[in-house]
C-alpha cells in the first residue's frame, strides 16, 4: 500500500488571511511553507487595527477628561499629554500581540516551516524566495495561497513625493502630535485619524474630494461632520490638493478653498494591494487594479492558486481577510467552502462610532425592490438619554411588501457594539415586525433597534420607556 502524500501549501504572507489560512490547512492535514518578506502579522496587528484602537481609545479618554456631557459636575481638566509614554504603552501592547498571536504559534507548529524573504511565482506550482540572507530558495506547491495584503496609496499630487508627509503607518509610530495637521481623506482611516490627533491637541483640517463617507448613506456623513465641526476640525468637503509644497517645516497645499498651511500632512486616501512582486501575469491569475480577483470560494482565475485579504477584491476588513483565509484552507484540502458577504458589518471608529450591515435605501431601490425605510434620532433611544448623548440616529431600511430587514445604518456612541444584532436579525431573514417584538435589555445602547423597528407601526414617543 503506497503512503498516502501529504498536501503542500505555500502560503504567501502572514497578517490575518495568511495566518487563518495556515492553521486551518494544517487541522486538515496538510503542511505549509508561509513566506513573509516583512514584519510577521501583517497589517492589522501591526500598524493597523491594534495601533490605531489603542491610539483612539487614548485619544477618547483625553477628550473626555477636557470635556464631557457631566462637566456641571464633574470638574474638567485638560490632560497633559505625553506622546512618547502613550507611543510606548501601544507599541508594547502591539510587540506582545504579534508575538503571542502570530510568532508564537508559527514556531511552536511544526507543520509550518516559516520562510523570510520575497516570494514570486515561477509557474503555478513553484515559487521562487529570495530569502533575508540573499540567497534563493525554490518553494514546489500543490496548492498555494495568496495574502499579501495592502499599503496605503498615496495620489498623484503635484509636490507631494517631495515632502515628509504622513501616512497611517507613520502616523501611528510618530512620537509627536503637530499643532496643525492636514488630512487628505474623507473616509474610515482618515476620519479616524482626525479625530484622534484632534483630541491629542492638533489643530485639524480635513479635505475631502466629496464629502465625508460619500460611499454611505449621505446622513452618516452628515452627522459625523457635525460632530467634527463641534469637536473644531474644519472639513472642507468638494476640496482636492491641485499642489503640495514642504519649506521651512511647514506644508502649503494649494487647493480650490485657498491655501491650507500645516505642520504635518496625513495621507489617507485608501489602500492599494502589494501584489506587483509576485509575478502574477506569469501565471495568468487575473488582477484589476493590482486586486487579486477571486470567486465566493477564494479560489484566482488559476485553479490551484487561492486568495484573501486587502490583496484581493474582497473588503477591505480583517475579518473577511480571515473568514476568507479560513475557508480557502478548506477549499484546497478538498472541502467545499463559501464566503457569504451579504450580511458583511462594517464598524468606523469614530466618536460617534459608524456601523452599517447590508444594504443602504439607495442600493435597495436601484435594484428594483419595493422599499421602506425609518430612521430612529438618539433622543428616542433610553440609553443615549441617560448618557446625556443623544448625537444620531439608527436607520433601518425593509422589503416594503414582507418587512424584511434588508439594511441598517447607524450613528451612535457604541455603534460598533450594536450592529452584530442586526446581522443576525438578517442572516435569519427577520422582519422588522419580528424585530420590535423581541425582549432587548433595557438601558442598552443595542434596545435602539428595537425602537427603530417599532417605528415602523407605532409612534415610539407615545411609550413609555420600558414598554414592550
């Protein structure tokens, strides 16, 4: 009886996908040679997601010692803030993260060789590494995974290479908060960002191409730039940098408000995937963009090459990248795995917080379907009143003729906190008549959807505050 062969998989990358993908390749039986050329963990651990929240939550406290909704009483007093100390306790939260989550695991595995360098394909079954050392090394695969991620792009901006502009990244590492500081960007990082260096002590502008967030339901922008303009960040929407310029420590950027002069510049205009070193057209997997295309079971335009993560045409979020590592470890082991996104949320960190799960009232009408939609303001919400917050709304959108929740979008000081409900109210195909029925704890920011659902039927200022 001949052996029976053990699968290889060479997996490119290490952040969320890549590391999803290589555990469950190996709970199925099969080995892995994971190459990374950089930083093991990828974005997200990195200089992504942790840094970022440790940088937000800081920032919220600072803002929150400054000024508060108690202030009559409870003294305020404006925080000295030391960026180096807070620089330090992030890096140190993010150094034991990566090596508890990410270092840890890959040593401890066995069935993972671990290889340092840059990979790119030689034909669709081998891959060649030029390892740290400056050797090269030849990886043969059965199957292989791509999740590579992606880096922040920077526009074409007259002036703009020239200059020691900001990117996330080196937003996120720098040990100083600027006294003025340039954003351009209008969405999740930039406004994210903006705000926290606000509340650090910058003076903040935003320029923005449209709007704030003019991919969403236009009242989210409308509310998170009303909190930005009550915070004193300036937004200057339908505004684009025609030139940058950088002399004497300071930025000029000439745009069609005028003048804007800074002492830092942040770019955030979005992600561009890291795939122009793999040598992918000589394999033929097929791109857009430099986005890896793939289908619902991650699988590239070559049958034995797979893909996930910001590398790919996926969302741009985490926990998709690692959903979709995770199934396409299946899919090459012989499973037969999907990745369903029509209850996908998406959470933005900013205060207040943004969450949105399915479909907006737009995208519901433009394919054809028969719409209702009610949108909840906070003063309606029992939680936001006794936070003495009632800045937002919750917005929840139907079928007209079953009721069936199809979206909801909502502004809130815990958004992110809410939303994972209605996910699960739409993955079960729940009406909104179902909704407004359901026992939701009172007090809690999450009863919001309740209320919202009630709306639809009943005029929720006409109860009282616990009525079911």
């Amino acid at each position: 009886m001949s052996e029976t062969k053990i699968l290889h998989i060479a997996v490119i990358g290490s952040g969320g996908a890549a590391m999803a993908t290589a555990l469950k390749a190996v709970e199925r039986g099969a080995r892995v040679t994971l190459v990374e050329r950089g930083t093991i963990g990828g974005t997200c651990v990195n200089v992504g997601c942790v840094p970022s929240k440790i940088l937000i939550r800081a920032a919220r406290i600072a803002h929150q010692r400054r000024e508060s909704p108690f202030d009559q009483g409870i003294t305020a007093t404006a925080p000295v803030i030391d960026r180096e100390q807070l620089l330090a306790q992030q890096q140190a939260r993010v150094e034991a993260l990566r090596h508890g989550k990410y270092e840890t695991i890959l040593a401890d595995n066995p069935a993972i060789t671990v290889l340092h360098g840059e990979a790119h394909f030689v034909d669709a079954h081998t891959l060649n590494v030029r390892t740290d050392d400056g050797s090269e090394q030849s990886v043969i695969f059965d199957r292989a995974f791509i999740g590579t991620g992606a880096r922040p792009a920077i526009p074409p901006i007259p002036g703009l290479a020239e200059t020691p502009y900001w990117t996330s990244t080196t937003a996120l590492a720098s040990n100083t908060i600027p006294e003025r500081l340039a954003v351009i960007g209008a969405s999740a990082v930039a406004v994210e960002l903006a705000q926290a260096f606000a509340r650090l002590g910058s003076q903040v502008t935003v320029l923005a191409r449209r709007h704030l967030f003019s991919r969403e339901d236009p009242a989210i922008g409308k509310a998170i730039e009303a909190a930005f303009r009550a915070e004193g960040i300036e937004v200057f929407n339908e505004t684009q940098a025609g030139r940058v310029a950088y002399a004497n420590d300071e930025f000029v950027l000439t745009t069609s408000a005028g003048e804007i002069h800074a002492d830092q510049l942040l770019v955030a205009t979005g992600r561009t995937p890291n795939t122009e070193a793999l040598s992918l057209e000589t394999i033929r997997v097929k791109t857009v963009q430099g986005a890896i295309v793939v289908d619902d079971r991650l699988q590239t335009s070559v049958p034995d090459i797979y893909a996930s993560g910001d590398c790919s045409d996926q969302p741009q979020y985490v926990y998709v990248a690692a959903a979709g590592g995770s199934r396409a470890a299946i899919n090459m082991t012989g499973g037969d795995e999907r990745l369903d996104l029509d209850a996908m949320p998406a959470v933005i960190f900013s205060d207040p917080q943004v969450a949105t799960v399915g479909l907006t009232e737009a995208e519901v009408k433009t394919r054809g379907i028969g719409v209702v939609s009610r949108t909840l303001t906070l003063d309606n919400v029992p939680r936001a009143l006794v936070n003495f917050d009632t800045s937002g709304f919750i917005k929840m959108v139907a079928e007209s003729e079953s009721g069936r929740l199809l979206g909801v979008q909502a502004v809130a000081g815990e958004a992110g906190e809410l939303i994972q409900t209605a996910v699960m109210a739409l993955r079960a195909r729940m009406t909104v008549h179902d909704i407004a029925n359901e026992l939701f704890p009172y007090l809690t920011m999450v009863e919001g959807l309740k209320l919202c659902a009630q709306t639809f039927t009943k005029d929720v200022t006409q109860l009282s505050c616990c009525a079911g």
